[in-house]
C-alpha cells in the first residue's frame, strides 16, 4: 500500500519541472555512449612501425607529423573515418597508373580493419586500440606510398650509380598530408593526390594509351622482304607491315593491294616517325629508322615509366621565389634548351611556365659527358677567353707542343700563372714531358677573337664541374642529327638571342651593344640584375605540348643503369 502511494505521487499529475529533470538523468545513466576518440603516443607509433621495415623507413615523418598535433588521431572525427581514407586507398589501388606496384602499398588490410571497427560497440575499449591502429597504419601508408609517388621510388643522391645532381624535391610529406585532411591550405593539388608537374601528367596519360596498344597485341615488327629500303613510291607487301606498325589502332587487309603502296600519306606518317625519334627526316625506312620501328612495346613503356621517375625529382617549385621567374632547360639527349618564363614574372603564383625560345645545342661526347645538374646563371660573358682545363691540356695539348713548341701561337693561345692579374710564361719554360693534369701550375687559354673554341659569348652559372654555355665557331655541327661532340659545356646554336633575352632588361645591352663588344676583342663580364635557374637534364622520353610522344637514345647509358634500379 505504502509502496503504491509512493509510486503514485512520483507519477501524479502534479509532477514539477525539477522533478522531470531527476529522472531524465537518471535514465541517462545508463543510455550508451560511445567513449571519447582515441588519440595515440609515440610509444605506440613506435611499436607498430618497428614491425614493418617499409613503415620504419618513414619514422621520422611519423613522429613529427603526430608529434606536431600532439598525437591527435588524423584520420578520425568523433569516431568517424574520414572520407579520405577511402580515398587514399582508392588512389593505392590504381597507382599502377603512375608506373608504380599498388602491392607495395597494401600491406595493411584495411578493409578488414574497417569492418572490425565499424562491429565493434562504442564503449568496448579495444575499439579505441583499433581506431589507434587504422590511424597510425593509414598514415604511415600513406608516407609510403607519398615518398615514391612524389620524391620517386629511387633516390638519386643516395644512389651512386644514378647520375642525377640537380636540386633535390623536397617536398614536405608531413605538410601534404595536413592539406589532403583539410587542415592547411596549399596551391599544390595534394588533396587530388596529382602530381606536381605537367610533364609528368603528359608521360603518365602517354603510358595509359601504350599500355592500351600493348593489351592488344602491340605493334608488329617491320620486315623489308629482302628490301633494303623502304621509300615513297614503293609497292611491295612489306609496305603493309609498316602501315600496321605506324596504325595500331587501324584494321588493315593485307591482301588490300592499296595498302601496299607507299604514298605521299605514308611518308608523311613516316617523316613524324622519325621527328619524334630524333632521325634524318627524309621518309625512308631502313637502318636506324627500321631499328627504330622495332623496338618493343614492352621497352617504350619501360622508358616511359623511368622518365616518369626522373620527374618526381624535380623541384616542386622550378624557380624558386628569390630568383628572376625564368629558367633555361638543357636537355641532353634532345640536343636542345629551351627557355620557360612567367609572363607575369610573379614568384607568388604557381602556375605552368609557357616556352619562350628554344635552339639546338651540342653536347658533351660519351667519353665527356655534359653532368646532369641544376644551378643559377650569373653572368653573360662577351668576347670570352677559354681556360682551357688541365685534363686537355694533358691529353690534347702536350702531345702537339711536344712535337711544336709554336703550337699554341698558331691557335692563338698562351699560357699565364693563376693569379688575379696574370702574367705570361714562355712555353719554352715548362718541361711538357713531365706535364700531368694534377701537376700542371699555370693556365692554358685562348685569347677572345673569331676563332675562339668558345666563340664569342659565354653564359656562366658557377658550378663544380666547370660547365657552362657558349657560343661556338662551328656552326656546321647543329645540322647534324647526333650532337654529341664537345668536350662536357653545351654549345648553342643562337648565343646571341639568348644574351639579347637575358639582357632585356638592362637598356644599355641592345644586340647593337652586344655585337660590338663582343667583337672588340676585350673580354667583358655582364653581372645578371637577377640569376637565372638553369637545369641541365636527361630525359629520353616526353610528351610535347601537342600530345605527340617522343623518344631519344640513351645517348650516355643511363636508361639503362635506371632501369635496373627502377626495376630490379
């Protein structure tokens, strides 16, 4: 009876505010919350990245990156898994279209990890370790998977048999990250996980199409038929095997005699053939064209894949802020620079430079191979002596003076000591039998004029290997094919064009004043108002801004050393 009043007034019709409040908290008591996110420890980092070698590589990003956030999960809001993780594994899952092995990077199984968490009830403990786990291996998956796609999977500085100096990517994978979970802005498309240059995107989409050629069977080897050549005019069936190899994608009948003739159609087809190869241009198959044709598909996707590597090396940024917003691309195998420059010469603006100018040049022969680098143009140089170096004056020149003690008058040359106001030494003064690059004390060089093996400008962007660009007398070398021919400095087929563009904006150096000069005969230094980023290059594959891909030899070897490591 006593318990039915006491029921009866707690329930009655005169319940007070107050009174509802207590027993909404006492239901609250026992509603099911989840308990508060996780957060993590270095500790906990420690353990989990130590047990895989290609987590532990990237420790140190790991503990800073969660350090700077004080071990606040990343990948987790109120217990929810960002939209990004899906995401980034979606991104995993087709990095074999960026040359990359997705199996490298699934070597966590995340889905089951999902479905394990999303199981579990909010208030079991070892649901906190789990979300621990996802977090910690998503991160460290994701600066595995970042430092190849962006630094490159091989990297060139630790690597001696890779010959690649110019300056290093050194992208901040920890920063990148911030920008794909939102929590920074960045004028670099992080959070679209897309590459940083558009070279790169060019070669990338050109693997997708040869890979398309490939699963279909790839391009038939050209067979002459006991022809030597194949050239306009020709009827023969061996003509249909090259229309076939140049329309992959094109249904041919063989026994279509119209197919078997070689038209002005053809010749065009081969004539871009052998533009985009770097040959003679003259419509005729055979030699190294036909070799050419014949290379594997299998092979062109590998050069391709590699160059793609050689530019995750580049800079993110090309120029960087403090610099003139220009640089000069040398790039060896194509025998050609170019010129790239910001119209609005804006440092703060990231956008793709637009080509200016471009020339042919000659470089380095095998055995004096142009070093691949990058540095910054400081001066223009008119009327230039040569300083010829040591290892030429061993090797080329002390034989001739062995044999004519007048040799360096006739090629305008003299020899004086190494100080800041030279002085001249008699070449009968030096015992050329006992000359040796390390011992030789003085200077070999070619006073300015006509004849001079540096012409008569120079461009100088100091550097250890003592290379630069010059002018040369031997014009006739830039209407060969093969450029190759100098001792390691780049030769440029129009110096004047490139002093007039770099000088444009000191008034006083009109190509007038710049003609003048350098035929003076006095050797005049011109300091550049602000240095210019220069890149010395090897790429033997890229996509031009027409879509059209091209291919070069692999002129000093190094395709083939990178293909070792790339893929081995």
């Amino acid at each position: 009876m006593l318990t039915s009043l006491l029921l009866g007034g707690l329930t009655g019709c005169g319940q007070g505010d107050s009174e509802k409040k207590e027993s909404n908290g006492i239901t609250d008591l026992f509603k099911k919350e989840e308990l508060p996110q996780a957060t993590t420890d270095s500790l906990f980092i420690k353990k989990y990245i130590t047990a895989e070698p290609e987590f532990k590589e990237h420790a140190d990003l790991m503990y800073k990156f969660y350090g700077d956030r004080n071990y606040k999960l990343a990948w987790f809001n109120e217990n929810e898994l960002l939209p990004q993780a899906q995401k980034f594994l979606g991104v995993i899952d087709s990095s074999s279209e960026e040359g990359l092995n997705p199996e490298k990077y699934k070597l966590v199984n995340f889905n089951e990890m999902f479905q394990k968490y999303e199981q579990l009830d909010g208030q079991d403990s070892t649901r906190l370790q789990l979300q621990q786990q996802i977090d910690v291996a998503l991160t460290a998956s994701y600066f595995n998977y970042a430092s190849d796609f962006y630094r490159g999977r091989i990297d060139p500085t630790s690597n001696n048999n890779v010959n690649w100096e110019v300056k290093r990517n050194k992208i901040k994978l920890d920063k990148a990250l911030q920008t794909i979970l939102k929590e920074r802005e960045s004028t670099y498309p992080y959070y679209e996980f897309e590459a940083l240059h558009a070279g790169y995107a060019r070669l990338r989409d050109a693997l997708q199409n040869y890979r398309s050629i490939q699963e279909k069977g790839g391009w038939p080897k050209v067979e002459l038929g006991g022809k030597k050549t194949l050239q306009k005019g020709d009827s023969a069936q061996a003509v249909v095997s090259l229309r076939k190899r140049l329309n992959p994608n094109q249904p041919i009948d063989v026994n279509d005699k119209r197919f078997w003739h070689y038209d002005d159609k053809l010749e065009a087809q081969v004539k871009q053939f052998q533009m985009l190869h770097g040959l003679t241009q003259d419509g005729v198959v055979g030699g190294t064209t036909l070799k050419t044709m014949n290379v594997p598909i299998e092979d062109r996707i590998e050069q391709i894949m590699i160059n793609m590597e050689r530019w995750r090396w580049i800079p993110k940024r090309m120029v960087p802020k403090s610099l003139d917003q220009k640089y000069v691309w040398v790039n060896i195998p194509e025998y050609k620079l170019y010129i790239y420059e910001d119209p609005d010469n804006d440092p703060e603006a990231e956008r793709e430079y637009k080509e200016v100018m471009s020339m042919r040049v000659v470089v380095g022969k095998t055995m004096n191979a142009t070093p691949i680098f990058s540095e910054k143009m400081e001066y223009v140089v008119l009327a230039p002596y040569w300083n010829v170096p040591n290892s030429i004056v061993e090797r080329e020149i002390k034989p001739k003076m062995i044999n004519n003690p007048n040799w360096l008058d006739t090629q305008n040359m003299e020899i004086v000591t190494k100080e800041k106001d030279p002085k001249q030494v008699s070449p009968y003064d030096i015992d050329w039998e006992e000359v040796t690059e390390k011992n030789f004390q003085y200077m070999v060089r070619q006073k300015p004029g006509p004849k001079n093996s540096l012409g008569q400008l120079k461009f100088l962007f100091p550097n250890e290997h003592a290379i630069y660009l010059h002018d040369t007398p031997a014009d006739a070398l830039f209407s060969q094919t093969d450029r190759n021919f100098s001792h390691g400095c780049v030769r440029l087929e129009k110096p004047v064009e490139l002093a007039k563009y770099l000088l444009q904006d000191m008034p006083e150096w009109d190509e007038s004043s710049i003609r003048e000069v350098m035929n003076g005969g006095e050797e005049k230094w011109i300091t550049l108002p602000k240095k210019v980023q220069v890149y010395l290059v090897y790429f033997t594959s890229w996509v031009d801004a027409e879509g059209n891909v091209h291919f070069r030899e692999d002129l000093y070897g190094h395709d083939k050393t990178l293909k070792q490591q790339y893929f081995g």
